[in-house]
C-alpha cells in the first residue's frame, strides 16, 4: 500500500494574452499594475518570453484585489 501524499500540481506558466483573458483589465493596465505592485511580477524565461504563475494570478482573483 502506498501511503505517500500525491505529488502536487506543477504550477502552470501563463502568457499575457492568458492572463488578460483571465483578468477583466487591459494590456497597459496589467504593465502598470505589475509596475505599482498590484499585479503578480512576471517570469522572465527569455528576451521576449514573459510569463505569469497561474497559481499567483487565481490568488489575486480569489483575494479580489484585481483591478
């Protein structure tokens, strides 16, 4: 019998155009906001890749401090 605890899930990386399907705010909003400190700070995986946790973008939903 097994009685180790599940692995959990690997938290996703979101794209801009996923977050701002998720999020009701437009793109110079969500830039500003990161910029402010409203928004979760992005990962930069390279010169032009920019992504989101998903799990930090459902806690800004959850905590309703978007927008």
């Amino acid at each position: 019998m097994n009685n180790q605890a599940p692995h959990p899930r690997p938290d996703r990386l979101l794209r801009e155009r996923e977050v701002l399907n998720i999020l009701p705010i437009g793109r110079a909003s969500l830039w500003a906001g990161v910029k402010a400190g409203r928004y979760p700070q992005p990962v930069k995986l390279r010169p032009r890749t920019t992504c989101w946790r998903e799990s930090e973008i459902l806690r800004l939903i959850e905590t309703g401090t978007e927008g």
